[in-house]
C-alpha cells in the first residue's frame, strides 16, 4: 500500500538556521527570477527535447504504413515508448535546471548534502513518473502529436483518397491514417504484452533489491511499453467483458434503479448535471496543477507514492496499518482493487500536503498562475495568429510550426517556473518551523 518505489531518495537535511520567511504572495516574482536565472538551460532542455520527438515522431509516421504492417505496428508502438521516455527525460531535465536554483537546495548544500547526479537522479524518478504519467494520461498529448503529423506527413494516404482510389480501380484497399496504434492484431499484442510484462517484473526486483545501475528507467520503459503494446489486446477483452456484463441481472437491476432515482427524486438529475459540468474545471483547475507538482517534487527529492503519508493525520491510517498486518492475498487483492485510484490520486494528496506547508495561500496563488498562464497562453496564441494573418494558401503549415513552439516552450517553462517556486517557498517556510518538506 505504500507504493514506494524501491529507490533510495537523496538525503534528507536537518533543520537550516534562521533565515527570512518568504510571503506566499512572492510565488510570481520568485518564479520568474527561477525562470531568468536558469533561462538558458531551460531553452536547451525544451529544444533538444522536441528536437529529439519530432525525429521519433516522423520515423513513427513513415514505419506505421506500408508491408508487414503487423510487425511495423509493434515498432510503432515500441517508438511511442520511446518517445514519451524522451518527453519524461525532458521534464525532468527541466526541472534538475531549476532544482540548482532553488533556496532549498543551497540550504541542503550547506547541511553537506551534495547534489544527485543527473543519470542517478533519472533512475530514482523514473519508476514513479512512469506510474503517475500513466495514471493521469499524460502520454496523451505524445499520441496527438503522432497523429498530426501522421495526417500532415501522409497527406496522399487519407480516407477519402484512398475510398476514391478503390471506386476509380476497384481495390480493396484499407485507410491505414491514423490507426498506428490501434490496429495491431490482438493476439500480437497478448504476446507482446506478456513479454514485456516478464522484463517488467525482472527490472522491477532489481529496483526493490537496488540493484542495476539504470534499473529504475529500465522500469520505466518496461511499465510505458506494457501499456502500449497491451492496448489492443486490453481493449478486445474489455469489451467483451463490458458485453457479457451489461447482459448480468446485477448490472441491469443497478441501471434500472438509476434510471428510477433520475424520475423519483427531485434534483437528482440537476445535482449529477452540475457536477458533470463544474467536475472537469475542478481537475484542470486542481488537480491537474498538483499531479505537475508531485513529478517536480519528486525531481527535487520527495517522496509522492507513499499512502502513509498522504494519510497522516487521518483515521484511515488505521486502515493502511491493519492491511499491512494482513495476510499478502489481501494486501494483493485491495491493490488490484484500489491499484489505479491509488496511482491516480496518492501523489496528488501528498503534493497537495508539500504545498500547504507553505500555507494555503501559497497553494491557492499557484493554481491561479497555472490556470492563467494556460488561459493567457492560449488567447495570446490567437492574437499572434490574428496579427500575423496571411491569404497566401497553405502558408499556415509552415508558419504555425515556429508559433505553437515559441507559445508551448514559454509556457512550459513559466509553469515549471511556477511549480519550483511553489516548492521553494513551502521548502523555506517549513525549514523556519524544523520540519522536513520531505518527510
């Protein structure tokens, strides 16, 4: 239940001597020194790293179609793996930059703590990383990126050409656009899954036993690629297990009492319809800022998958204490039970306790930059576009490449910015009160 990785964390520093406590308030002017002063860096970090992705993402692109297609789609989907390492190498790169910036680590360094090394420090996050990315379904945004330039790169292979091809020939053709990912055979995907899922559990021993000097990316890459190469074996069983559930009496009666209670009971279907509305700005608003958090604390050296801590102060801790009495079935069954909410959620409770050590304000100034610098990100975008203007045809599939990565490093950097800073001040104020922002 602790869900603890298995690799050892830097070490942890005393309490540092008295030192100005900085006001919540401070969290803008704070990021944008961190962002000044680690500028270069950060510019580096971000243009290798899109660099290295678009290069995955055009060899992704040409390897997706043409013959034996079953065996190009397992290099597609191993690609994909690759290039959401890359993405995880990137950020947590970026934030090493800024990591060196920071109050804290010149207090731990007066403590005697040296700094982690970048390749240990990539073994030590890795494992974690991986768990939270997949939870929260960061790859997301690496898939759409596959599929633009999927659809730009293979612009003479789309549906309807392909429909018109077959009426003017009469072939049989299949559009294969787009569907790199999804249509590799299930029983392939079984295979590989299996496969992957042996050297997942063989690196994952290696980190409990801190053993293998890269065994923690190793993991990593092992976790990323199970959930890939698995999709379309996953999806398959998926539905035909939803199919031959939706037919249980269990399943029908529970549908039927939900339809009853919408008719019955007043406000029912008003209440769902305003949470179905407000839910998703809470998560953009909240919990999407505190997931970015935990990976930038866990670059700095906490700890984000542990339930005991994010539990501490609770009566469910009791409950944590009695599981890990229990026998190991049990232990193993609540996880496969409760595996993916508490993957999902544990990191954002243990972010949400870091940042609240540098009070509530602190965590609040930083949920409004997040929001704002994504709103204002995005109606800046349009007023560029708006500004730049063109009647030349096609001349936005040259532009708009240089404008979205100006817009997305800016962005990407003012938010880091904002997370270290977060992490900085509660750092400091927990330091003037002796206690650890880690523990």
């Amino acid at each position: 239940m602790s869900g603890s990785s298995g690799v050892m964390a830097p070490p942890r520093p005393g309490p540092a001597p008295a030192q100005k406590v900085p006001s919540p308030f401070s969290l803008p002017l704070h990021a944008l020194r961190l962002a000044g002063r680690c500028l270069l860096p950060l510019v580096l970090w971000f243009s290798a790293g899109q660099l290295i992705r678009w290069g995955l993402l055009y060899v992704m692109a040409e390897t997706s179609h043409g013959s034996v297609r079953q065996l190009r789609l397992v290099g597609t989907n191993l690609l994909m793996t690759l290039i959401v390492m890359v993405t995880m190498t990137m950020i947590t790169g970026m934030f090493l930059s800024l990591r060196k910036a920071l109050t804290e680590t010149r207090a731990r360094r007066a403590d005697g703590t040296q700094d982690e090394r970048f390749w240990g420090s990539m073994n030590r996050v890795a494992p974690a990383f991986a768990l939270i990315y997949l939870a929260w379904e960061l790859y997301l945004e690496d898939y759409r990126d596959f599929l633009q330039m999927d659809y730009f790169h293979n612009l003479d292979d789309n549906f309807y050409v392909t429909i018109f091809n077959n009426i003017a020939h009469g072939t049989k053709e299949e559009a294969t656009l787009g569907r790199g990912m999804i249509d590799l055979d299930w029983r392939i995907s079984a295979v590989a899954m299996v496969v992957v899922f042996g050297l997942r559990f063989l690196f994952e021993k290696m980190v409990e036993r801190g053993s293998g000097k890269y065994s923690g990316l190793a993991l990593a890459y092992s976790e990323f690629a199970f959930m890939f190469c698995g999709l379309s074996a996953v999806f398959t069983f998926t539905k035909a297990r939803s199919d031959w559930a939706s037919h249980r009496a269990v399943v029908e009666s529970t549908n039927d009492l939900w339809a009853k209670a919408k008719e019955s009971v007043p406000g029912w279907e008003a209440f769902w319809g305003f949470v179905h509305d407000v839910w998703p700005y809470v998560i953009d608003a909240v919990a999407v800022p505190l997931t970015w958090l935990a990976i930038a604390v866990l670059v700095f050296g906490g700890s984000v998958d542990d339930t005991r801590k994010a539990l501490t102060g609770t009566k469910a801790v009791r409950g944590v204490d009695r599981l890990e009495e229990s026998h190991t079935i049990t232990q193993k069954a609540v996880d496969r039970v409760i595996g993916g909410f508490q993957e999902r959620w544990v990191p954002v409770v243990n972010a949400f306790r870091i940042t609240i050590k540098g009070g509530a304000v602190a965590f609040g100034v930083m949920c409004v930059l997040y929001v704002g610098l994504h709103v204002g990100a995005d109606y800046l975008d349009r007023g560029v576009r708006t500004l730049i203007g063109s009647d030349v045809p096609y001349m936005w599939l040259v532009v708009s490449w240089p404008v979205k990565f100006v817009k997305d490093m800016l962005l990407t950097i003012l938010t880091f910015a904002v997370l270290a800073a977060t992490f900085d001040i509660a750092a400091i104020r927990a330091r003037a009160k002796g206690e650890d922002i880690t523990a």
